[in-house]
C-alpha cells in the first residue's frame, strides 16, 4: 500500500502526529512517503503560501497513491491535485471557528460558506476529537471518523531525568489569542509561584521543563485535543485546563486534572493555588492521568486501529 501524506510541517501539533503515525507505519511494512513544502514563514502568510506551493508541487507530480492522507484543512488544497484511489482529510477542530476566533469576520464569512466544499475533496474525514465528529455532523451533515492521536512513550522515555521546581507553573504552546495566553498573564501576578513560558521552544527541551514543573497550565479559549495533556499525564505533571473542545474527553474532573471555565483568570488562579498546595491531590491526579493515558493512548493499542482503517479504505 502506498500512502502519501501533506502537513504544513512535521513537527509539532498535527504536523509532529503525521510524522509519528508514518514512522509508525513504516515499521508494519507501509510505503509512506511523506510530501515536504516550502512556505513563507510569516504569520499572515503561511498558510496561503504553503497552499498555493503544494498545488504546484502537486500538480508537477507523476506519482499516483493507494491513499493521501491531508492533515489540516490547509493541506486540503494540495491534496486535491494528488492522484490517488482514496484520499482523507484529518480536521482539528471546526476550521471557521478557528479561523472566526483569530481572523476578521470577512474572512471569516468566506472560509465559512467554503468550508463543506472543501471537505467533500475528501472521501474520508477523520478527527482525534468525538467532539469535531458531533460538531460538523451539527454543523455541515459531515461524517467524521474518530481516530486518536497515539502519545509516542518512547520518546518521552528519553526525556532526562530531573526534580521537580517547587511552585513552577508552565504555559507550553503557541503565543496566540486563541490560546489564552494573555489570560495566563492577567492572572500571573496572583500565582504563588513562578511561570514559565515555552512558546517557540524545541520539543525536546519543551518536554524537559513539563518533566520538571509543578504542573501545566492551559487557558485556551478553543482546542481540539491537546497532545500536550497526554504528554504531561506521561510525565507525571498534573494538568490544569479550561472546559472547551475536546479537553473533557481526556480530562476527567478532579480525577485526571482540572477544568475550569475559558476566559476567567479569577478561576485560573485560584485553581493553581489551590494545587500548588495541595500534596495529596496532586499525587491523585498524577496517579490517574499516567494510568489514563497507558491505557488509551499507547502505539500497542491504536495502531491496530490506524492499520484498519487504511487496509478498509481500499476494500
């Protein structure tokens, strides 16, 4: 079988999952090959960059695929000129909320009324979230195939060893609104302890400093499923999250982590505070979130699944 896969870039997000789920599937015996585009790097332009040099890379290209496989709406463009029997789009996230959070409402108004166009050049969408399958089968009468996002323990075997740093408070993601980092840093000044920003951060020393702080922090005002929960629950640093997308589904309330509600540093900072101090809870959660994700997120137990779905696209 030979599948070709289109991301924006191969690491991090989405981008880092494509690459883990290729290398994965190169080791079972697929052909996978993955499909590299320049783009501008620049806020306002890279994804419109990426798109249009992916369809002229892709309209050059001879080779035709059993099966492509798109990450992010973005790639959706590049993947509509590849040859190929079956193609599929995975989306994270509902794209015109993403984009009407961020970008004006002209854009907005656009990417909205294109929005299932663009979704139907796939013959299948998948999501790492049950939460975009219910949203655009409400939205759009879209089917969405869950698949989960597997956490690559190997990798975080090899993060070195290190003591926690009493009261440290890490933010780990991009520096943007829909993120909530400006909530984060309204409510800074009311946090006994120090915060840590890893915005543009290579992963490997990223997951250094998840290993080593107090816990994590994620004020978003809209997420998907955060592969850095799962990484932090891998590493034994408790979470705490705002109550949108699909962060309920990994986050099991004062079991696994805690919500709190968007938009609110009031709540955010009492919430840390009352974890910082708090021993015996933060050892439940640690407890729990490792057992989660060991149960739910391993290669041993989705990668049956990934190899399923692509062996059935092509029955």
């Amino acid at each position: 079988m030979k599948i070709l896969f289109i991301a924006p870039r191969y690491s991090g997000g989405i981008g880092g999952h494509a690459f883990r789920v290729a290398n994965k599937l190169k080791e079972v015996g697929f052909d996978v090959e993955l499909m590299h585009i320049p783009h501008i790097p620049i806020k306002k332009l890279k994804n419109p960059s990426f798109s249009l040099f992916g369809i002229s890379k892709a309209l050059l290209k001879k080779e035709s695929y059993d099966i492509v496989h798109a990450f992010n709406v973005p790639s959706a463009f590049v993947m509509k000129y590849i040859k190929a029997k079956k193609k599929v789009l995975s989306v994270h996230g509902v794209y015109s909320e993403q984009v009407g959070l961020i970008h004006s409402s002209s854009l907005t108004s656009l990417v909205s009324n294109r929005e299932k166009q663009v979704l139907e050049w796939a013959d299948v969408l998948t999501s790492d979230s049950k939460k975009v399958t219910i949203d655009y089968k409400k939205k759009l009468n879209l089917e969405v195939v869950h698949l989960a996002a597997p956490l690559d323990f190997q990798k975080l075997d090899d993060i070195p060893n290190t003591p926690k740093i009493k009261d440290q408070v890490l933010y780990l993601g991009r520096d943007s609104f829909e993120k909530g980092i400006d909530v984060l840093k309204s409510a800074e000044k009311n946090i006994h302890g120090k915060v840590v920003y890893c915005t543009n951060t290579p992963w490997e020393d990223a997951m250094f400093e998840l290993k080593r702080s107090s816990l994590l922090a994620i004020p978003s005002r809209i997420e998907s499923i955060p592969q850095t929960i799962k990484e932090a629950y891998y590493l034994k640093t408790p979470v705490i999250a705002t109550n949108v997308g699909g962060v309920p589904e990994i986050i099991s309330d004062n079991e696994t982590g805690i919500l709190i509600p968007s938009e609110d540093p009031i709540a955010l900072y009492n919430a840390v505070n009352s974890l910082l101090s708090d021993d015996s809870k933060t050892e439940i959660l640690i407890k729990n979130g490792f057992k989660f994700v060991n149960e739910n997120y391993s290669w041993k137990v989705l990668l049956p699944k990934y190899v399923e779905f692509y062996e059935s696209l092509l029955n």
